[in-house]
C-alpha cells in the first residue's frame, strides 16, 4: 500500500510539473502584459555596411500592447534627427514586437554622430539611438536569431548559408483607388530554400491535437521556418482589409495566431511559380503606403505599394 502512495504522488507530480509547464507562460502574461495604454518603444536594432561604404541604420519598435494598434503621423510625435525629420519610418504600429521594420542610410563619414528616432504615444515620449558601435553589427546569422528562427548561440551549415528571400512587385509602385474597391497586388517571391520548412501548410487532426497539448521547448521566443509572404498597412489612418487574411508580421506568440511565433501556426501554401495575389480594400480616403514582407523565418526582403484612395 505504501508503494501504491509513492507511486501515485510520484505520478501526481508529474502531472502537476506537466499541468505548470503549460500554463506558466499564460500567467506570466496575464501578469505582465496589458492590451492597450501602454507605451511604444523606438528600439535600435544594428547597423550593417552597404557595397558602397554607406551605412544602415536599422530600427523596430515594441508596443507594449497586446491589441492597441497605433497611427502616428510623421511630426511632434514621429520624427527622427538631425536632418529630415520623415527619414522612412513608419506611421502604423502593430502590437508587441516588431524587429528590423526599416532601415535609414547614412554617409560613410558619420562617425561617432548619432540618429535619433523619436516616438510619442499614450504620453510617453521614447527614443531610440542609432550609432556606429562596432558592438552593434548586425549580419544574416544574427538577424535570424534575433528573430527567434535559430536557438541562442547556435547555428549550422544551413544557416549560414541562407539568403534573404526577394519579394518583386507585379505593376506599378503607385496605384489609386476608391473606398471599398478592391485592389489587387500580385507579388512573386523567390528564395533559396533556406532554412528548409518542417512544418506542411495542413496537418492531420490528431498531429494538431498533439501540438496542442505539447509545452513550449524554448525559453526565448521561437520562429517557425517557413516561407510566407505577408502584406499591411505601414502608413495610412484608416482600416484596410485584406483577403485572404494576412501572416502577422509582429511577433504574437498565442497558440492560436495566424504568426509565425505561434505554436499552432501553419505556413499558407507558396505557388510553385511564386505568384502570390491578395486583394486589399480601404475604408477612408487617404494616402497609404502597404508593406510587403516576404520571411522565409530566418531572413527577409521587402517591397511597398502608394495607394492614393479618393472618396
């Protein structure tokens, strides 16, 4: 009888240790995260040296929300210095974390100047400052482990050797339309097959199920590598609506997202002449710029769209 008690602690305990494991990262959330009124932080990413001695700057953002989604137009609340204070930053602010959003290129004779990205939103005034620090270099290996596709410190023969994928615009750059009709934008993305995707854009019933039950195996966020192309809004005050729906781009790392940081995420499926085709529709007048991702989960290329919508 008393290795019947044993044996059922031992088993209760396991239990219990698998039950924690599960739901720890909730209740770090719910204790830790808020859904809106929070601040939006400018963050430095790196620099990294162009062929011709140029520099790049590059920034992202964390907003500290989990659904409060801002626009802040370029000026008092949105500004870089010194020179031009619109130097290609974004007006939109998506939840959470946003790495390696845009890039500003600076002369090769900066030296030790810096370039400061200004940020004011829910009365928060942040900043975020770009120097030429040898610390901060930024390369393929490290932007694809800062964005969660490798493990921390490590990296393989694969890795190493990956390129960005490029995303190449069907038609012009400049497009108009009016409120509620439909825009179409075709892309084609190519890439190089690296990181090869483990992850199929369907799955069986119970492998899903089986995911689902499964705990977390990274204490850092984790990336799912996997070819996607993905389109928002970067500037533009009002709702776009876009069909079919959209990866995230920003890291939402619930089990249910449509991200590549969720646990549950399938990859939509890539044509194999790499035509992707989505259609987006404008609520409200305006000037927008949409903003093409396409990740293949280690490294990224972009493209943008101006939309002029008129009533």
């Amino acid at each position: 009888m008393k290795r019947m008690r044993f044996q059922l602690l031992g088993g209760f305990k396991s239990l219990l240790f698998c039950v924690l494991l599960l739901i720890m990262p909730t209740l770090g959330m719910a204790q830790n995260s808020f859904m809106k009124g929070q601040p939006v932080y400018p963050a430095f990413e790196g620099w990294r040296e162009n062929p011709d001695g140029t520099i790049n700057f590059m920034f992202g953002y964390f907003n500290e929300n989990w659904e409060e989604q801002h626009f802040v137009p370029i000026g008092e609340d949105n500004f870089i210095t010194p020179g031009d204070p619109d130097q290609g930053q974004p007006t939109v602010f998506f939840p959470r974390r946003n790495r390696f959003v845009f890039e500003v290129t600076v002369p090769s004779d900066w030296g030790d100047r810096e370039l400061v990205w200004t940020l004011n939103i829910n009365g928060n005034e942040m900043k975020a400052y770009a120097t030429v620090n040898p610390n901060y270099v930024v390369d393929n290996l490290l932007i694809a482990s800062e964005t969660g596709s490798l493990g921390i410190g490590t990296s393989s023969p694969e890795s190493r050797a990956n390129t960005p994928p490029e995303l190449t615009l069907e038609g012009d750059d400049v497009r108009a339309v009016r409120v509620g009709e439909a825009l179409s934008i075709v892309s084609q993305v190519t890439d190089d097959g690296v990181p090869r995707s483990r992850v199929p854009s369907s799955m069986p019933v119970d492998m899903l199920k089986r995911r689902m039950f499964s705990p977390p195996i990274k204490p850092t966020v984790g990336k799912i590598n996997a070819l996607y192309v993905s389109w928002n809004v970067f500037r533009g005050n009002g709702n776009v609506s876009f069909d079919p729906p959209q990866t995230k781009v920003w890291e939402d790392t619930r089990a249910g997202a449509n991200s590549p940081w969720g646990v549950h995420w399938l990859p939509p499926e890539i044509p194999a002449d790499g035509m992707v085709e989505v259609t987006a529709t404008f609520d409200e007048p305006g000037t927008y710029i949409l903003w093409g991702r396409a990740d293949d989960g280690g490294l990224y290329g972009d493209a943008y769209i101006t939309v002029n919508v008129s009533p």
